[in-house]
C-alpha cells in the first residue's frame, strides 16, 4: 500500500488505523500472550474483513526508533530488522496526518497521553473508523472521545 495522500482514502467502514503496539507484535512476535492474540486477531480482521489498514505518517519514525532499539541490544540483526519492516509497510498505508499542533496538543492533555498516541486516535476520528492498538491509555482515550476501538 505504502504512503497515500489524505484526500484518496474516503471514509469508510472499511477503515482500520492501527497503532504501532500491534504492527511490533507482529515485527517481534513477543509481548504477553493476550496481546499476541490480539495482533494476529487484526492481522485476521484486516484479510477476511476486507479491512484496509492505515497509520499516520509519524508510524515511520516510531516504528523504525522501536526496531532500532532491538537492532542495538542485538535481539534482531539489521538485515532482519530492514525486511520485517519492508514487509509491515506494504500492509498498510501511512497517511499525511498532519493535524493542528494545539488540536493534538489538547487531545493529548484531556486524556493523558502522549501526542504521539494522540495522532493514531485523531486519524480514527477523521476517517471515522476504529483504532486497533494494545495501548491500554490510548484504548481509554478513544473511548472517552467517543471513537471506536476494533474489537477482536
């Protein structure tokens, strides 16, 4: 799929943003056995679902600081690491998400998550399409602004 311009993805139902705690379960295939579940759960979801995957443009960044660390304390060689992340980015594709630097702001302050996290449930809220993510705080925010969490 790869990078896409905002304007060529409609809303739809068959949206899916997902948060970058599920692409590195299944990059690493580690974390608790729940939360694995719940990776290959979306992985699912997203092929018999016809569900097409999106992830702000930040997922680039974060995603490749994530694999870095696990390149550094050698748990993953480099080549590895550059496949396995070759082969996530072609799942999805990563939306120019830029959104307001207060509304980002603000969203993060009212439900005490980072702005990082704030831009995964912003781009669900504009597309108006559920978020899969793992992280419990992020899964608190979504519910308290009303958006939709994919349900495995």
């Amino acid at each position: 799929m790869g990078y896409r311009e905002p304007l060529s993805i409609e809303h739809n139902d068959s949206l899916l943003v997902l948060d970058n705690s599920v692409v590195m379960r299944w990059i690493f295939g580690d974390g608790s056995q729940s939360d694995l579940k719940f990776a290959v759960a979306v992985l699912k979801q997203m092929k018999i679902g016809g569900l097409k995957a999106i992830v702000p443009s930040l997922w680039v960044s974060e995603s490749s600081f994530v694999v870095a660390n696990y390149v550094k304390k050698q748990e993953f060689s480099m080549s590895l690491a550059c496949e396995k992340l070759a082969r996530a980015f072609e799942l999805f594709s990563v939306i120019d998400s830029r959104f307001d630097p207060v509304e980002l702001f603000q969203f993060s302050m009212a439900n005490n998550i980072s702005s990082y996290d704030a831009n995964y449930a912003l781009l669900a809220k504009k597309y108006d399409c559920p978020l899969a993510t793992l992280d419990k705080k992020l899964q608190k925010a979504v519910i308290k602004s009303k958006g939709k969490l994919l349900q495995c």
